[in-house]
C-alpha cells in the first residue's frame, strides 16, 4: 500500500470513530432526558447573560466608543461561532493534566493504535454544546439584519475561514495549556485564567489600553477569535490585515501546540500503578 | 478543642454542646482550607483578569458620559471591583458538595447522625467563608487597590453596615446554594440547574450590573426575589449610595429572605428525605 493511500484509510479510520463515538454519546445521553435538555437549556442561559447585558446597557448610552448596540452584537454573535466549536469538543482539554496525566487515564489511551490527542477530544466532547455556534449565527444574521448590511459572496466563504481559524487558535492555546500538564504533573490552575481571558475576544480591541491589546493579539490571540473576524465580515476594512491574518495565526498556534503536544506524550511516564 | 468536648454518642445533645459543635466544625473548614491556600492564589489572579474585563468594558461605556443609572464612572469602577470581591468571600461550593453526597448515597449516612443536616453545612460553609476573606477577599482587594485605586467607603460606618450587609448576602447565597444542591435528590445531573443558578445570580444579584440600570418592569420583577441583598444593595452601602434609615430597610429585607429561605429549605428538605432514592452501590 502506498503512502498516499495509507494516509487516506488513517483518515477514514478517524472518522468511522468518531462516528462510533458520537453514537454512544447520545446514547448515553438519551438515558437521562430530562436531565440532557436542562443542561442544553443552561447553556443557552449562559450565552444570554452577555446577550442582556448589551442589550440593557444599550438603552442607557447610544454607542461604547462609537460602536453601536448591532456592532456590539454582531461581534458577540461571530464570537459565539468559534466559542461554540471549542466548547463542544475542546473545552475538556481542560482534564488532560489531572484526569489523563496524573490519574494515568492516558496508558489506556497510548496502548490504542489511534491518534491520542484525537481520543481524548472524542471521549471528553460535548457536542451538545454546538448550540452556542447556531445561537452566535442567528445573532449575527440579526444584527448584520439591523445595521442594513449587505453581504456579498465572499462573505460566506470568509466566514468559514475565519471560522476555522478563530476555531484552531482555541485548539491551540487548550492544547499547549493541556501540554504544560506533561511537565507539571497536575493542574496548575492557569486555564481558568485563560479562559476568562478569552471573554476579552468577545469586545472591540479599541476598549483595551496598548498592552491588553497587544497581549489578546500576539500572545494569547483571542482577538482574532472574535473582534478582527467581526470587523471584516461587517465591512469594517480598516482591520482587514488582522483579520486575514486569523488562519494563519490558527494554524500557526495549532501547529506548534500539538508540537509541543507531542513532545508532552514522548515524556509520559504513566503513573506506574 | 479536644475532643472530649464534643458531644459523645449516648449523651443527649445540648444546645449548647451542638453549638460549640458547629463552631469547632467552622474551624475545621477553616484549617482545612489551609492547605489549600496555593490554589487560592490562582483565584486571585482569575478574579483580576474577571475584573479587568468588566473594568475596560464600563471605561468604555462611561466615555465621555457622566452618569448612567445614578452611578458616575468612578463609583462604578468601584461598584464592579466591590462587587467582584464581595463574591470572592461570599462565593462558595455548597452546591456542587450537597448534590456530590446526595448522588454519592453519602447523604443516608449523614440522616442518621445527631445533628442538623443543613446546620453542619452552613457551619463548614462559614469556615470557608472567614477564610476566604483572609486570603482571597483581602489580598485580592489589596492587589487590585495597587494596580487601579478605587473608592473607599464615605465612612467607617458606610464601611461597618457594608461588611454586615455582605454577612447577610453570605448568608442568603448559601441558602439558595443549598436549595439548588438539594435539587440533587430530584436529577441525576445538576450541572444544568447550576448553570442556571449561575446566569440568574450574576444578573439578578447585581454582580454584572447595577439593577438600576435595568428597565422598570424588570425592577418590578427583580424586587420579588432574593437575589438583589446579595450584591446590590450591599455595594450600594459600600459606594454610600444607600444611608440611614435605608441601611436597616437593607437588613430588615436580609432577615425576611434568610427566614423565608430558611423555612423552605427545611420544608424542600423534608420532604425530599421523604421521597429519597439512596444510589445503590
């Protein structure tokens, strides 16, 4: 068999899988109903809180440093795209270094022929949570609606793009973050703190002083999961050059994260018990 | 305190021996939480970017305008650092800790103990409490003082009734804390109701935002339920906002929710153990 070919049945292989896993997700899920659409409810909750917090802070002032309440929204709903993605398949990153590193859960992972990062990605998902994408899709087709924007076609390939890269800057910084827990034998507490960082994405950058602005677009680049996508897709052109930069940047902070991710795996030890 | 002192198996329990129980159990927590200053110190830096946020963000909205919703800029900025601070003391895991033993099956164990139930909780939960002002609220505001000053309060008394009104708001989001992990008999998986939990106290409580800036009709609402003592109305001390006679109308409104939610955990609790299904395993 040829290389080529040899790839290309690896990559069926991952996805006849995930399928599998998909199937026993729901199955699992469908056990407790109830329980699964309260959860779902919740999360739809979740995504309202900073959705009423513009809207109730929009009828005391007309505009936050001249962007307007459907700016504010539309940014908030393409944020949401991305944010939605990670949250239903990467946000478990999260337990690599407590529940895979240091209680060991990874020897049972290592010993199958299959991408390790891919396992823990299809054990821990959430698709369920997918909801915030389509909740962020309807809020940016009702604010680019109420600020009379007219998309053109390349708006909808764009989009995809930049969703993708939006999407592999979380991949990146949750990967390199779980990585660290190969050294560190444990949690060091350093996710919660990113992730609430990565709330700053969700706001145009001109609120931000000179070093949080440049922290969120060249150090941990959340900017570019939220505001200079946005920026673009709503014909704001002054941000074009961030914003094309945002694949790029994606694929950068993946590639090197799963360099890193990689390394992390080579140093496992297990836990020997 | 030894352990003689605490109330032995065949002797009736007095109420004075069960409260020096509860006290020795409120300094337990607090030991115990000793050992887990470090993960504490995360927080701290967790609850600075928190702030941060919401600090650029009301910058922002405040540019070039001078009030909104009867608060100025600088009274917000403190409003929001107050208010973020206050939940680092009175935040607590009461829930999640309620639902993990009443899931656990650990909760038949704990009925059959001469105690009250909810009693233990609140203790252990105060325990966390004083230490989490020591060295969560305190270094946290200390950190955040330096980095941005904010208000202090007009007087030491607007400070004395603040620290009262946030006792009382402890106080009242661990009872409700407690009526959502009591939810736990009734679901298998609470994360949900949390969750939800979560999104109203943020809203309701004032954390997010001044509950004046909301529309009338949400005021009317928002009155009806407890969640406004909690930050609101004891940042509203804080900024000197609220004064006199209005202080006590504050307290007075606390005891009414802490005796209302009081009696309905007891009566939700009742009758779950009623009702309980204890987890087989």
């Amino acid at each position: 068999m040829s290389k080529q070919s040899g790839f290309r049945q690896d990559a069926a292989n991952h996805i006849i899988i995930f399928f599998h896993y998909m199937a026993q997700y729901i199955k699992t899920k469908m056990a407790y109903r109830a329980d699964f659409f309260i959860y779902v409810f919740s999360d739809l909750l979740q995504q309202s809180v900073n959705l009423v917090f513009i809207l109730v802070i929009f009828t005391k002032v007309p505009a936050i440093k001249g962007w307007t309440r459907d700016q504010i929204l539309f940014i908030y709903g393409f944020f949401l795209i991305p944010f939605g993605l990670y949250s239903g398949f990467l946000n478990h990153l999260f337990d690599v270094p407590e529940k895979y590193v240091l209680e060991g859960e990874l020897d049972r992972v290592l010993l199958r022929p299959l991408n390790a990062w891919f396992q823990v990605v299809v054990e821990t998902m959430n698709p369920e949570l997918l909801i915030g994408t389509l909740t962020g899709i309807v809020i940016m087709v009702y604010s680019g609606n109420a600020m009379g924007l007219v998309p053109t076609w390349w708006d909808f390939p764009l989009t995809l793009v930049l969703v993708f890269g939006a999407t592999m800057i979380y991949a990146g910084v949750y990967t390199f973050l779980a990585s660290l827990g190969f050294w560190t034998e444990g949690n060091m507490g350093l996710m919660p703190m990113v992730y609430n960082l990565s709330n700053y994405g969700r706001y145009p950058m001109t609120i931000y002083r000179g070093p949080v602005r440049f922290i969120l677009t060249w150090v941990l680049p959340f900017a570019f999961a939220g505001f200079y996508p946005a920026a673009i897709l709503m014909h704001r052109y002054e941000y074009i050059g961030y914003a094309l930069l945002t694949p790029v940047i994606g694929i950068l902070s993946f590639v090197f994260a799963y360099r890193f991710w990689v390394a992390g795996i080579r140093r496992y030890r297990g836990t020997g018990s | 305190m030894p352990d003689h002192d605490l109330p032995g198996r065949s002797r009736p329990v007095g109420f004075g021996n069960r409260f020096l129980l509860y006290l020795e159990l409120v300094r337990m927590e607090f030991v115990n939480n000793l050992a887990y200053r470090s993960s504490y110190f995360t927080g701290i830096f967790n609850y600075t970017i928190q702030i941060g946020a919401y600090f650029f963000l009301w910058d922002a909205i405040y540019s070039g305008r001078r009030a909104i919703g009867g608060l100025n800029k600088e009274e917000m900025i403190t409003y929001v650092i107050v208010a973020w601070v206050a939940r680092s003391f009175y935040f607590s895991n009461l829930d999640r800790r309620v639902a993990v033993e009443i899931r656990d099956g650990k909760i038949a164990l704990e009925l059959i103990r001469p105690y009250s139930y909810q009693m233990v909780k609140y203790a252990r939960a105060s325990g966390e409490a004083f230490f989490r002002i020591l060295f969560f609220a305190v270094p946290a505001g200390t950190a955040i003082y330096f980095i941005r000053p904010f208000g202090l309060p007009p007087d030491w008394q607007a400070g004395l009734l603040f620290l009262l009104a946030v006792t009382g708001g402890f106080v009242i989001n661990s009872q409700i804390s407690m009526i959502a992990g009591f939810c736990a008999f009734f679901t298998q998986s609470t994360s949900g109701i949390f969750r939800a939990k979560r999104v109203i106290m943020d809203l309701f409580s004032g954390l997010l935002l001044p509950i004046s800036f909301y529309p009338g009709w949400a005021r009317d609402i928002i009155k009806l339920f407890p969640f406004q003592t909690v930050s609101y109305m004891p940042n509203l001390i804080y900024l000197g906002k609220i004064t006199g006679g209005a202080v006590l109308h504050v307290i007075l409104l606390q005891l009414f929710w802490v005796a209302f939610l009081g009696l309905v955990s007891v009566l939700f609790w009742r009758f779950a153990v009623k009702h309980v299904v204890i987890q087989g395993g």
